[in-house]
C-alpha cells in the first residue's frame, strides 16, 4: 500500500472486505473495497493537485487547481411562480460566494440554448472579490423564457471547463422541467462525451421534471442527484455543494484493477455513499488492466463493489483475483502515481460452511443495490396503475430499509405506502399521493447507508 505523508496531502487507503473461500469449482468472487482520502486541504483552504514527475515516487507538489460552472435553467417554466427566478438567482448567488479566491468559474443560463451569462467569450473568471461582483451583477439580467435542451448547456460548460488546465472540473445544473427540446439520445451522447472530463451535481425544483434525467445526469457524471421541492431551499442546497466543491484535494483519481490470465471483471460499482454503476466507463489501462473513473477527493470515504471471474480450480488452490489500485495520472501521461493498493483473494476449500458464507459488506450493500432498484421499479408500477406489482415492489423496498437501518428512505417510503409490517414488507399503497413526495423518493433512491463495521 502507497501512502502520502506529507503534511496537508491527502493520504489514500484500501481496505478489501470479502469472504475469499470458494466450494471446489467455484468461480465468482465478491468483494467491497472501502477507499479513504485523509489529510488533505479543509473547507476554506485553496484545493490542491499534484505535479508529478514520471519516475518520481516521492510525495508530488501541490499547487491550487479547481474550475466549476454553474448552469441555470432559464425555460419559460421558472416564471411559474415567478419567485421560482428569484430563488435560482439567489441560489446562484450563494454557489458564487462559496467560491474561494483563485477558483475558475463561469455562470451558463440555460434555455432550448445555452448562453454564457458570465463571463462571457468562451472564458472563465478567476474568483476573487470584483468577479464575484460582476458575476453577481450578471445574474440580475437573468429573466425566464425559451425550452429546455440541457445537452447544450452540459456541451458549453465542457467547453468552458476545457480552457482550464484544472484537474477538478465541476459543474452545478439547476433545471426546473423536463428535456423537451431535445432527443434522448442527444443528451445521452453529450453525457457519453463529458464522462470523465467533468463532474456534475444535478439538481430538479419544483415538481415538474423527470427524475429519471436528473438521476441520469448525475450518474453520467459522477455527481449527486436530488429533488428540491421549495425554491426557498436552493441557496442552502447551491452552498452546501459548493462547499463540497472547495473541499475537495485531487481530481481525476482511477480506481485500476488488474485481473491475472483467464480471471475477468464482471462489474465495478460505487455502492457508498451512493449506488452508480461503473462497468461501462472502464478504460483499457495495459494488459490485463483497466481504469474507473472515481472523480475528486476530500477527506472522505466510499466504498466499491467490486465482481470478479476466476478460472475454476481444485480444493486447497490458491490465487490472486484481482489487484486494486487508486491512481493519479501524470500530466505527460507516463506510468501513474499509485496512491494506495488492496488485493482480492480467491481460496477453494470443502468446508462447506467457509465457502458458503456471505461477508456482511458485501451482503449489506448488496442489499442497497436491490433497495434502489425495489423502489425504482415499485414507481414505475404504479405510475403504470399495476397495484400488486407497486405493492410487492414497494413493499421489498420498506423490507430492505428496515433491514439495512436505511431511516432516511424508510421515511420517505412512509409517504407512499402505510407500513403494516415492515420486517415482512407488508405495506398499502396510499390512495392520495403528493407528487413531491414520489419524485424525491424516486430521486434519492439510490443514496445508500454506509455498513457498521
């Protein structure tokens, strides 16, 4: 395991969490590996990135690096109400006073168009007190009208985001509606591009847009989701995340995993603080290896799920399924800094009681995995007028939180269903329904509740 130890540098770790027994003739292993950054900048500190030199294993040099977009729906919806405009200003304004000094910045209106609001000509500001000035003075002459196509405006923040040379490229997307001026597949695309280029925390006010996008953006790229249904609360919402912006030390971190001859990796999925599938951006990283995007850290911990295939093999065999590394690429793109290592096993016995035992991390997050989907499909039934199905959907899902100490969702699912029995998933779909409380159940299902180790 590499480790930084110099002071104000975040310091990795791995931990790996599985059962490595397998029966004679077994070939799937599981395992969880818990990733946590400790040690780097605090809130209020410039966030810091290192400058490596390609054969250098010492500790890197740290120097300020951050960009971040806001990107704000101005569709002829957020005229209704109109204090609707007023609390995305507001809530604009808030995001630009968390911003510390040296951070690049750029604020995107959104519309069926996208049009930078500043600060104008393809550029982005260096904060510090003036351009918070203007930024904040930009923001007075934002007024509603037009569609919405949200793959224009994701295109002109990476376009924005690529003149920075930052290794922490964010954005903030506020939208108030759904993707109407624009096809599937286009927005699918743009998120297909921007995957790895930045990250986004995508946010729904009011209750008229689709969950499924705003989840779909966030999970493209690798940011939060969540539903806020009173405009007044976008400000403390648009600072909390910016403050999580700031807190952030390091961009661009690869979760790596080498697998040896004839062993293959099934799936690699983010299962803490949230469940998002990673499978699908693997990027070849040399023989038998392969990269993940994980995006910045702070001082922070989440945990992967991590599936491997080993060849087949007699009792008393042993192996290595898989290596797992974090790394940091170099800027002229030679061999990465490893910043932490773990290993996953494979052990093949007959004790039938060793190789048919469930690790209780695994277990549990594998559990979260099918509390998102429960929910998921449980609103989909029933928004489709298929009662038993919700009601069994929904049902599994207050099964599932009860069972994993999930109180956040099991509340959330209280507004749905009345709970009879929640440890045998007995529930009654509820008649009456606000549509506030379905679409932040819907949004927030695929947050997770960390294992108690």
């Amino acid at each position: 395991m590499a480790n930084f130890s110099k002071p104000g540098v975040p310091r990795f770790s791995v931990e790996v969490y599985q059962n490595v027994h397998l029966p004679e003739g077994g070939r799937d292993v599981s395992a969880i590996v818990t990733v946590t950054s400790t040690g780097g900048g605090t809130a209020g500190e410039t966030p810091r990135i290192p400058h490596l030199s390609p054969s250098s294993t010492a500790a890197p040099d740290w120097e300020p690096d951050a960009a971040v977009v806001v990107m704000v729906d101005c569709s002829g919806s957020m005229d209704y109400p109109p204090t609707k405009m007023h609390h995305a200003r507001e809530a604009t304004t808030a995001a630009i006073d968390a911003l510390r000094d040296g951070v690049a910045f750029a604020v995107v209106a959104g519309t069926h168009q996208a049009k930078e609001a500043y600060p104008g000509n393809g550029r982005l500001a260096v904060a510090d007190a003036t351009t918070r000035a203007r930024a904040k003075e930009a923001l007075r002459g934002l007024s509603p009208g037009g569609g919405t196509a949200i793959g224009t405006w994701l295109r002109l923040a990476d376009r924005l985001l690529s003149t920075s040379d930052a290794s922490i490229r964010h954005a903030i997307l506020l939208t108030d509606g759904r993707n109407e001026h624009e096809e599937p597949d286009v927005l699918q695309a743009t998120l297909d591009t921007c995957a790895g280029r930045f990250t986004c925390d995508a946010r729904g006010v009011g209750t008229d847009w689709e969950p499924k996008e705003v989840r779909r953006i966030a999970e493209g790229l690798l940011g939060t989701a969540d539903s806020i249904a009173d405009p007044a609360a976008l400000a403390a919402d648009f600072t909390q995340m910016m403050e999580a912006v700031m807190g952030k030390d390091v961009g661009d971190v690869q979760l790596r995993l080498w697998t040896p001859q004839r062993a293959e990796v099934q799936f690699v999925k983010l299962a803490a603080p949230r469940t998002e599938d990673l499978t699908g951006q693997r990027v070849a990283a040399g023989p038998r290896a392969g990269d993940y995007p994980t995006g910045a850290w702070g001082d922070e911990s989440r945990d992967y799920h991590v599936g491997i295939r080993v060849p087949s093999a007699e009792v008393g065999q042993e192996m290595l399924a898989a290596r797992v590394s974090l790394v940091l690429p170099t800027p002229d793109g030679s061999s990465p800094h490893v910043l932490a290592q773990g290993l996953i096993r494979a052990v093949w016995t007959d004790d039938v009681a060793a190789s048919t035992a469930i690790n209780p991390q695994v277990a549990h997050y594998t559990g979260q995995a099918e509390l998102a989907l429960a929910i998921q499909e449980g609103l989909d039934l029933r928004k489709a007028g298929d009662i038993d199905g919700a009601t069994a959907r929904l049902g599994r899902a207050v099964q599932l939180a009860a069972r994993s100490g999930h109180e956040d969702t099991a509340k959330l699912l209280a507004k749905v269903v009345d709970v009879v029995d929640a440890a045998t998933g007995t529930v009654r779909l509820k008649s009456n329904v606000s549509k506030e409380a379905e679409m932040t159940l819907e949004t927030r299902s695929t947050r997770t509740v960390r294992v108690k180790k």
